[in-house]
C-alpha cells in the first residue's frame, strides 16, 4: 500500500499560520467591543464585551422566559430571566448573576457603575438591550 506523503513545501507555507494561530491570544477583552459608562447596547447570547476598565461581562443565555408573546392577550406580561457573567478587572473567575425583564431586578452594579437590562426580544436567540451607567 503506498501512501502519499505532502511535499515538504506545503508544510513550509503552513508554518507561518501555525505560528500566527498558536500567538494569538484567545477570546478575551482586547477581541471584545468596549463599553463606556452612558452606553447604551444590544447584546446576544454568547457574546461579551469589555467594560472600560472594569472588567468584561458575557451574556450567557434566557432562562424561564414565561413572557407574554407578541399578539396574544395575557393576565400577566410574564418575565424572562437573563443570566450575565462578570469578570472583575482584577479576578480570575467570572461571576454569575441574573436580571429579569418584569419581576425581580433589572439592573446589577459593578465595580462603580450600574447594568440595567432595558429589553429583551423575542427571537429564538434573544437580542437583549443594555444601558451601563457610571455611579456617583
């Protein structure tokens, strides 16, 4: 059985993306958009950003979304819960928390400013609307 074997040439041209994949650094902050205090933003999940400064926050997924759909008539609006990961500019591990979009909190402070969910669609992977607020 004869077995073929690239020329050494192409392993040559593959080298300098090796390398380029092997330097980059992973997803982390500086691959992130950055937010600054008085933005306001849309996020989707599994997506992140970095907050100036402050650390970077990863929204995570909706769970126990019991929200009234568009269209139909309900008793009660319902509420979705958003669960966020923070990572503290100074720590290691992320931190979890959730914000709702009818009952329970709305906003989370971190480290000096202050995350408010505004809105959450409905699409199969909802977008959800962010306003990051600098503390007094």
């Amino acid at each position: 059985m004869r077995m073929f074997l690239p020329h050494a040439a192409t392993f040559a041209g593959l080298l300098p993306l090796l390398f380029a994949a092997c330097t980059t650094s992973p997803a982390g902050a500086s691959d992130m958009r950055t937010i600054a205090a008085g933005d306001s933003f849309a996020m989707t999940a599994g997506e992140g950003v970095a907050l100036a400064d402050r650390g970077t926050l990863r929204y995570v997924r909706v769970t126990n979304d019991s929200r009234c759909r568009p269209g139909r008539q309900c008793v009660w609006a319902g509420d979705a819960t958003v669960v966020f990961e923070w990572t503290p500019a100074a720590a290691d591990k992320p931190e979890s928390f959730s914000l709702h979009t009818g009952r329970g909190d709305r906003s989370k402070d971190l480290d000096g400013q202050r995350l408010t969910l505004v809105s959450l669609d409905f699409a199969a992977e909802p977008e959800a609307q962010l306003t990051l607020e600098a503390l007094p």
